[in-house]
C-alpha cells in the first residue's frame, strides 16, 4: 500500500479526532484533555512499537534523529494543545479547516527548508486550500 493510502487513512483518522474531541472538552479544562489524548497515544504506540518488535532498533538512532524527532515531538504537543483549546471555544467545523493551513506552511517549509519545488500546481494548490480554509474559518 502506497502513501496514498496511509495519507487518506490519516485524513479519516484526523477527522474522527476532531469530532471525537470537540465532544471529549466539552466541560473540561481543554490542557488535561490534550493531556489525557496523550497519554492514550502513548500507550498506543508503544503498545505497536513493542508488538512489532520495533523498539530494538532504538540503539542505531543517530544524534540528528533524535534532536529533529524531539522537536517535532515538542510541536505536536504545542499543536495539539492549542487544537484542543480551539476547539473547545470554537466550532469544530471552523476549527479544523483553519488547523489544515499546516499543508500550506509545509508545502512553504518544503520549498524554502527541504528543496523541494514550488510547482505552479503547487502554488494553485496552496492557494485553494488558503482560500478554502479562511472560507469554511468564517461561514
């Protein structure tokens, strides 16, 4: 299965976590929320990490992987903390389309951190998606 798949798959899956959420902060302090979806995935993870014996490998991580995945780690929880606080004061239809501009600043950091090329497809793309989510922001 190609990365079609798995991206579809997490777009499911995305969608689910912001229904599902909306409904979870309903009532709580939005930080313990995050706190508590965290803990979750944690165990989750793990759970498949050590099911597929995948955590022997965690010897041959180099420096550089280690450094580039803890701050991603620390974005994702910043993330995830500010999405949950969004969506307990805000519409979880308004609330996700903002969330999805991350495609247009990855698509942004890609081109200007990675070399990877800004396509005029990318660029319409991009821009749809920006207009779309400032759209469904605001209806």
């Amino acid at each position: 299965m190609g990365w079609v798949f798995w991206a579809v798959l997490s777009a499911v899956f995305a969608a689910a976590t912001a229904l599902l959420a909306k409904v979870g902060v309903s009532g709580i302090d939005s930080n313990l929320a995050t706190a508590i979806r965290t803990t979750v995935i944690l165990i989750f993870t793990w759970a498949i990490a050590i099911g597929f014996e995948k955590h022997h490998a965690m010897a041959q991580i180099g420096r550089r992987s280690w450094l580039f995945l803890v701050l991603s780690g620390i974005c994702t929880g910043l993330s995830w903390l500010c999405y949950f606080r969004a969506l307990q004061i805000g519409p979880a239809s308004s609330v996700a389309p903002v969330d999805k501009l991350s495609v247009v600043l990855v698509i942004l950091g890609a081109w200007l951190f990675l070399g990877e090329h800004l396509t005029p497809l990318k660029i319409g793309g991009a821009s749809l998606i920006t207009i779309g989510a400032v759209i469904l922001a605001f209806a």
